[in-house]
C-alpha cells in the first residue's frame, strides 16, 4: 500500500508541474503575439494590398466568368461571316476543274467591307459571303497584299454589324482570348484560350514569311482563317491565320495593329507598296561564329544579291560558296550589312524593320564590311517586286 501511494504521489507531481510549465509558455507566447499584434496585422496588409502593374481582368467568380465570355461572343457573333470560294484547278489529268475552299472573316465597316486572310480569296472566281443570320451576298475583292496574307472583300449592304478593332500592342501573354469561324465548315464555333506568345515567326506553305504574330492556345483549324481573334472586351486584337500542323494547341494570328494600316491602304488604294532592297541574307550568331570566321562580330550577311534589284545596282556582292554547318547549308563570302541610315543592324528583322519604314524612293546610307574595310553606299529604294521579297 505504501508503496502504490508513493507512486501516486510522483504521477501528481509530474501533473502538476506539466502544467505549470504548460501555463507559462502559453502565457508566453500569448503576451508576445498580443505585443507583436500590429507587425503581423500590418504584413497581413502588405500582402494583400499589393498594387498589380498592369490590368488584370480576375473574374469574381467561375460564373461571371462565363457569363461574360457568353456575352461577348453575342456581341460580335453577328459580325463574322462565312467565306466559301469557287476557284479554278489545273491538274494534269483531269485538266480544269472548279475547287471549293471555305474560310472566314469579319466586318470592320458597315458600309459592308470585311478583313479576312489573302489565302482565304486567292484566285477565287465567286466569293460568297453568308452573314451570321443566314443571309448571303456575293463578295469582290477591294484589294490584297500577299506579304501579310491580308485581304479586303465587299458586299453590297448597308447598316451592316462591325467589329471594334482593339490595341494589338498591349497585349500581354496569359490574357484570354476567344477564336470565332468556321472550322471545317462548322458555322459559328466558338473556342477559348490565352494568348501563349507574341511576336513569333512562321513561314506559310506558299512562301509567305509573316513576323510578329500573336501564339495562342485557342483551337483554330482549317476554315478559321480570316476569323477575329477577341479579347474579353469583345475587341478584335488578332486575325486567325495559321497553325503548326504537327501540334496541340498552336496556332498564330497577326496582329490588328499591323491589319488596320493595311486595310486602309486596300480601301483606299488596292494594293500595299513595299520598300525594297533586293536581297536575302542572315544574322551572325554566337553559334555561327564557332565554325565560321566573320570579320565582325555582328551584321547580317549578304547570300543573295536579287538581279536588278537596288542593293545590286549599288554593287552590293553576295556570297560565293557554300559550306555546312550541322548539316545546314550557309552562304558565306559575301558583305555584310552592319548599319542602315548610321543605325546598327544584327539582323534580316531588323534589317527588313528599318526598310518597311521608309518609302519607295527614299534613299538610305547602307555601311557594309567587304573583306577587312568598312564602306558606306547610298541606296534608292524601289517598289518590291510581286513575286519576290527579302
């Protein structure tokens, strides 16, 4: 018995100091989170009053959301029009033959002008045009540009639905966008997505070289050339151009900025007129310069001198032979371009840039390294050629 009281009375002196040491480090702890109350509550506010840089739009819920996704493809569905083409084929066996194509477009004008893609038109002997409530017209085109794979067409109507066109500048990776045509000949579908890149780079299947393009996620497919690409203010910021084939979830648009000046100009005139300097060439990378010897570090090396055109009748050279590098053929030998106008240039972009903002006629001071010397010519730009770029 006395010994079971013995170990009663350690348990109950274990208990009791557990809790006093327990009451004391609460006390503590609390009177040091009542000191320091303020500092947590003043980070707290740090934290959640954070100014963002740029407009972000936050939809307050999943359901406002769609609502006004719902609501902006109502407003501009009734301004996108289905383009179904006739052109004629030539084919070996079979001689001349109408082919069918489709594509879509949309209304900038209600005077009844509409923006679709130049590849969309190309060769077409009919153009139909049928608007969003079923109703069809026959379209002409007011003019195209090739280079960009832009096209104005028009209809005879009037009081026409048209399209806000928005500021393709401001755009910013990660914003929504929403894709509108006519997939496969399904009128009127709608796919949504952000914009994944921009100023990107493709070449068409016909050649056409088109920079600065808007890379989005929104499913475009055959038929959904021409269509707008909106933004969640239901403003038109791209025109669904082309997809890379090979993947998911990559496809390209041009920007409206660049669209706008153009159509104006069709309207207007017809046609776009390019500055031209009349060669082809490429940027001396880093990784070039481990296997080839420039005599600068920097510039854009003249391969192709077009016959006729300006660079050659100012005595631009091209290159001379041809060695591989990875399996890659490269032009080397000829001059290399380093400044336009006292500005420096590293590239056919940049090159080509600073050429599109000048106008035919204009003469430029073009500085070239040729061997190991340094010359400058002055060169008068002429009209591009319709079959030829660079």
């Amino acid at each position: 018995m006395k010994q079971e009281r013995g170990v009663w009375q350690v348990l109950l002196i274990i208990f009791i100091l557990g809790a006093l040491i327990g009451g004391f480090i609460g006390s503590v702890a609390g009177g040091y989170y009542f000191t320091n109350k303020n500092k947590f509550t003043s980070s707290e506010e740090k934290i959640t009053n954070i100014t963002p840089t740029q407009e972000i739009y936050i939809p307050s819920s999943l359901g406002a959301f769609e609502k006004e996704i719902v609501a902006v493809v109502k407003k501009t569905m009734p301004a996108v029009v289905n383009i179904s083409t006739v052109t004629l084929v030539e084919d070996f066996f079979f001689g001349i033959y109408p082919s069918s194509g489709v594509g879509s477009g949309f209304i900038i004008d209600p005077k009844g002008y509409i923006l679709t893609n130049y590849h969309v038109v190309a060769r077409a002997r009919k153009i139909d045009v049928t608007l969003s409530e079923g109703k069809k017209y026959s379209g002409r085109v007011v003019g195209y540009d090739r280079r960009s794979d832009l096209a104005v067409i028009k209809i005879d109507a009037n009081n026409l639905p048209y399209l806000p066109l928005g500021d393709s500048d401001k755009l910013e990776p990660g914003q929504f966008v929403i894709a509108i045509g006519n997939p496969f000949g399904l009128n009127r579908t709608v796919t949504l997505g952000i914009v994944s890149a921009l100023n990107r780079t493709i070449v068409e299947p016909n050649g056409v070289r088109l920079e600065n393009l808007i890379q989005t996620d929104a499913a475009i497919n055959p038929g959904n050339s021409g269509g707008p690409l909106i933004n969640i203010k239901g403003e038109v910021i791209g025109i669904n151009t082309a997809i890379k084939s090979d993947a998911q979830g990559i496809g390209f648009a041009i920007p409206i900025n660049k669209a706008k000046q153009i159509a104006e100009k069709l309207i207007k005139e017809g046609k776009i007129t390019y500055p031209w300097l009349g060669i082809r060439g490429y940027a001396i990378t880093t990784d070039l310069l481990d296997y080839i010897k420039f005599p600068v570090q920097k510039g854009v090396v003249i391969a192709e001198v077009i016959p006729g055109g300006p660079a050659d009748k100012a005595g631009l050279r091209g290159g001379n032979r041809v060695i591989y590098v990875d399996s890659t053929q490269i032009i080397v030998g000829g001059d290399i371009i380093v400044k336009i106008d006292g500005k420096p240039v590293e590239s056919m972009e940049e090159l080509r840039s600073e050429i599109q903002k000048r106008k035919v006629g204009d003469v430029v001071s073009i500085t070239y390294v040729r061997g190991d010397k340094e010359y400058t010519v002055k060169i008068k730009l002429e009209a591009m050629p319709e079959d030829l770029s660079g």
